[in-house]
C-alpha cells in the first residue's frame, strides 16, 4: 500500500509545515505529485482537519468526527445499548472507568465517553492515531466536557498494557476480525481501515493481558457467529444487531 502525506492547499506555508511534522511523526513520506497513483492513500492536512484521501476514489475523504456520529444507530449505539450493559454501566454517577485497547475509528470510546465513562484509547497504526487525535482536537472545541473525559494515545496495546496506569475498572477489546465470507460490504471507513491496520491477527495475545489488568471486567466485541478471542468462552453475552460483546467479569478482590 503507498501511503504518503500532503497539505491541501500546498501554497500554504503553515499548512506545509505541519503536513511535514506530520510525515516525520508517522514515518512517512511527503506526496510526490509526479509519483502518486490511483489508489494510493494520502493523509492530508488541511485548514480545518486531517482527511484520508484515496486517489482517484469518488467518494468523500475519510475524517473522523465524533460530534456527527449516529448514537441511535440500532447496531449496538444508542444510549440504552448492549455496550452501555457489557461494559456493566449501571448509572452515570457511577460510570466505570475503560481502557480501549483497539481504538479503530474511536466509536465506541466516544459513545462511552458520552455515557459518562472516562477512557483512554490505544491505537497502534500512526495514521489512525493521527485521525483520531484530530477528532479529538476538534470535538474538544464543541463537546468539551465529552473530550475531557476522553484520552488518545498511540502505541501498540501489547506493550502498553503490561504496566499501565491507573488500573482501568474496563479493558474493551475489538481486534478487526478477518473479513471472509461477508455478505454485505464493509462500510466505506471500515474498508479504509482495513487497508492501514490489516486484520489483526495477533488480538488473541491481547486477552490475556486485558484480564490481568482489569478491576472488573474484560470487554470483547465480535461478529455474531465469530468464536470467542482466544478460544476462551466468556462468562456471558450482550448482543446487539450484527454484533457480540463477550463478557470476562474479574473476581472482585
Ligand atoms: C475494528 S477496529 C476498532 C473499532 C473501534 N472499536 C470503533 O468503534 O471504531 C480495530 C483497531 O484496533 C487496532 N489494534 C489492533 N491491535 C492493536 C494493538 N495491539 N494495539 C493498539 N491498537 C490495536 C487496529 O489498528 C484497528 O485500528
């Protein structure tokens, strides 16, 4: 996959300046005009925010953006969702505390970052991390009380995991899962995701860590008719539409 960076317009001198931070942060190379090809992924940085440009694609760039995400959605994202149960949030006063080791998109850490739950969510692909810290950055300006609560690190979760802090009350998990066999396509960010993070297929070494580092609870989302990461059964299920949570709940000490 070639994957490069630009400022939109390039005439502008600050705007080139941080397409340039952002190469060197992400290890990768500025666009060569003369050299891109149809097809290839462009981060770009705008004026406003950070798109994911893909050459010669009709389509609209891909940016994130928390504050416009559908919550009522019936897979799994309104408010009153099975999320909101696997996660065991019970009332807002009370909301616990989750550590998304597999921020993607970052929908999930918002809508529990809207519940009320403080969380901190890991991504290990940089230019993902990338749209993700941008959103951030702009969801601070309109929902800032939602952003406080909210916190993106990049890094690879295997090695973050193994000593981090403060003790999460959740681990929420959710490794992309092969895309064999689908019937409907993936939703156009989830295919651009797919093309930068891959499919993830060393997740199952990250149950084991999320269980010796969570308070309460290990979180797993999967496909309906996926088997459960690493072989192991959960103690329990929430399901929403074309989704699973599968559910570790920690011995209380
Ligand atoms: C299916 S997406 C997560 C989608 C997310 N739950 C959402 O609501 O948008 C999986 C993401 O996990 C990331 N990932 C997988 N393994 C990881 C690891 N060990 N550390 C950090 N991120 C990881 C991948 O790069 C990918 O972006």
């Amino acid at each position: 996959m070639t994957l490069s960076v630009q400022a939109i317009p390039a005439f502008d001198p600050a705007l080139r300046e941080s397409a340039a931070r952002l190469a060197e942060a992400c290890r990768l190379p500025l666009a060569d005009p003369n050299a891109v090809q149809p097809g290839d992924l462009v981060l770009t940085v705008t004026a406003t925010r950070l798109e994911l440009h893909e050459l010669g694609h009709r389509g609209r760039p891909l940016a994130l953006d928390f504050a416009h995400l559908d919550v009522t959605s019936p897979a799994g994202r309104t408010l009153r969702q099975p999320l909101a149960k696997a996660v065991g949030f019970k009332k807002r006063s009370q909301a616990p505390s989750i550590l998304d080791a597999t921020a993607g998109l970052g929908e999930d850490a918002y809508l529990l970052a809207t519940l009320g739950c403080t969380v901190t969510a890991i991504e290990r692909q940089p230019v993902v991390a990338a749209l993700l810290c941008d959103a951030h950055r702009r969801l601070s300006l309109v929902q800032p009380e939602i952003a406080a609560r909210l916190t993106v690190r990049q890094g690879d979760a295997r090695q973050l995991l193994a000593d981090f802090n403060p003790q999460p009350q959740v681990v929420y998990l959710d490794p992309m899962f092969p895309a064999m066999n689908r019937k409907t396509a993936e939703r156009r960010p989830l295919q651009l995701l797919r093309r930068l993070a891959g499919d993830d297929l060393d997740a199952d070494a990250l149950l084991p860590l999320a269980l010796q580092l969570a308070a309460h609870r290990v979180v797993v989302k999967r496909p309906p008719k996926a088997p459960p990461l690493a072989g192991l059964p959960p103690a329990f299920s929430c399901h929403g539409r074309g989704v699973r949570w599968d559910v570790y709940p920690r011995p209380r000490k």
